[in-house]
C-alpha cells in the first residue's frame, strides 16, 4: 500500500493505545503482518519531556520504518513543537490524535474533544503541517463527538484543505466511548467525501470482519486496536484472509509461548526488569485469555516479581497446556451484520 509517501507492505494497521504500543508490541505486530504501527500518543506538554514515559515513547532505536509517531493537545503553537520535537526523534509520520475520549484528555480539550471545535482543528492541522513540511501529517477521529453530531465528513475535508495526507477513522463517537457496536456507515461517507486515504477503525477482530469493513466502506485500510492485545498474529491472518480468501489455522499453543516469551524479554530490555515485570503481566493476560486454567494461572502469576520466576510461570503453564493437546479456539465474530 503507498501511503503517505511510504510504501507499506500491506494495508493493515496496528491502532496507537496508551500504555500497549510501546516500541516491544509495534515491533512484534510488524514481525507479524503489521504494516504500519503507531505510537503511544506523546503529550504536547513540554513539560513532560524529560519524563521517563515520554523518554520511552520517543525511543525508536531499531524500529522498523516507517516510524509513526502521534501527538496530541488542544494548543496549535505546543502541537507544531512536538512536531518538531519528535521529527527531531526520528519520527517519519507525524499523527494527530482527535480521537481519544479519555476524560484526562478531553477535560484538555484535546484528543476527541476537539471535534467539537472545528475553527480550533484547522488551526491545529495547518500549524503542524506548517511545522514539519518534508514529514507527511496524518489524522486520527472519531465519527463525531456524539450521535447527534457526526461531523466527521465536514472535518475530513477540512482536513484535506489543510494537508492531512491521510486519515483514520474509529466508528464511534466520543460519548460512545467503547460502548455498543462500531457503525462504519460514517467511515464510508467520509471516505467518498475525500481523496486521501482512509482508514477503518473499530471492532476489527476477525479475517472476515476486516474484509466485510473493507468491502462496506471502501477504506483503504483497516487499523485494529484491542483485538491485537495478545493475539498479535492478527495480522498475518488478515494478510493471509484478504490475499487468499482462507482462514489460517490459529497457532498452537507451542507457538504462542515462543511469541509471548519473545515479547517479554524484549519488555524486559526495553523497561528493565522491575518495570518490565510489571508491565508483562497484562500482557501475559492477554495471551491466556480464553485457554484452561488461565484464570487460576494469571493470580499466581502475577505474584511473581523477578523475570526469572516469570518466565518460569508462563513456560509451565503453556507447556502443561501443550502436553495435554489443547487448542486455540476464536469466538465468532459479528462481522455477519455487514455481510450484505
């Protein structure tokens, strides 16, 4: 896919997710099938750059490019800084967040909020098109700020006006928050309302749902957020679902120790290991939910606090696991609803 000036080796998109996409879980998603993943959102706060979080989140030392970055505030003068900022960081996308309805963000009057203020959007995008021109600006939203006002059309083209050169799009409004069902009736008119690149975001979970969002928008893309929360493979059975119009086989058990051991030593690096233990465990969560005996599992889990005592957990857990034959086994996903 040629987007924003980079050429992607699909269309598939891992959605930025505070405290999940850390640099460890976007190299892991791109190993498999990602083609694009985007950052923890970076404040625009310069008070907070000296912070070890935003250390941590403007470090892409061996990411694999393209690296997007997403910044987000309510001021067009601190947003076309951290801009720069993270231009200066080795960021090669530049993402806008509008579309948080986080209420420590939208009390700001940034993330979703700010689509209740159009005049304000359009000095935020031209100030940080303005401020980094060689770097393509990208753009992330809601459908509206709520049901009554899906101005998310309006502002897509807005947006064009002011050099977005693509945007994505999550099919809920802020008050919808992450409740009830995503509608993508709003991502289809915007996509016929602009000529950049759009993509669809929300309740992507399934080879067949990105296909049927696909085919109901006529986005460019799909971005998927919290169905890549342990199942990082994903990806490639989106890749593998859109190229060949057959479902991969979920992995053994075998394979998804290796890939969650993988993820943690690379938590471990990058956080240390007093954080990184921490920080393992809701993804170790992630990784057995739904399998046998992972409910008792994950609370003696979570009393471990040294990496080895950790790793020795998950590796007893998913071994027994694979001695006694278990299998993955997905729930149906409601992309059904889309089919006609």
């Amino acid at each position: 896919m040629e987007f924003a000036g980079f050429s992607l080796p699909n269309n598939l998109f891992v959605a930025p997710m505070a405290g999940v996409t850390d640099r460890p879980f976007r190299q892991l998603c791109k190993r498999l099938g990602a083609g694009l993943a985007v950052s923890e959102m970076v404040s625009s706060n310069t008070l907070l750059y000296a912070t070890d979080k935003t250390r941590r989140r403007t470090d892409h030392a061996g990411e694999t490019e393209p690296i997007s970055v997403q910044i987000a505030g309510a001021d067009p003068v601190q947003m076309a800084h951290a801009a720069r900022f993270n231009a200066a960081n080795g960021a090669q996308i530049i993402d806008i967040n509008m579309g948080c309805p986080a209420k420590k963000v939208c009390n700001k009057a940034a993330g979703s909020a700010l689509m209740q203020d159009e005049p304000l959007v359009a000095q935020i995008l031209s100030a940080v098109v303005a401020a980094v021109p060689d770097i393509p600006v990208t753009l992330k939203m809601r459908t509206g700020w709520d049901r009554d006002h899906r101005n998310a059309p309006r502002l897509a083209r807005l947006a064009e006006d002011c050099g977005i050169r693509a945007l994505a799009i999550h099919g809920r409004t802020r008050a919808d928050k992450y409740m009830g069902n995503a509608e993508y009736d709003t991502i289809a008119t915007v996509k016929a309302a602009v000529g950049i690149p759009v993509i669809a975001n929300g309740d992507i979970d399934s080879p067949e749902k990105a296909a049927a969002v696909l085919r109901h928008t006529g986005a460019d893309g799909v971005m998927i957020g919290r169905a890549a929360q342990g199942r990082p493979w994903i990806f490639r059975e989106i890749s593998h679902y859109l190229a060949t119009g057959q479902l991969l086989p979920p992995p053994p058990v075998a394979e998804i120790r290796d890939i969650c051991r993988s993820h943690l030593h690379d938590l471990y690096a990058f956080y240390g290991e007093w954080s990184g233990v921490r920080i393992a465990r809701k993804h170790i969560g992630w990784y057995t939910k739904g399998l046998a005996g992972a409910q008792v599992f994950r609370q003696t889990m979570n009393t471990e606090d040294t990496v080895a005592g950790q790793l020795a957990a998950v590796d007893q857990f998913f071994t027994q696991l694979s001695h006694q034959g278990v299998t993955v086994h997905y729930q149906a996903s409601c992309f059904e609803e889309l089919a006609a």
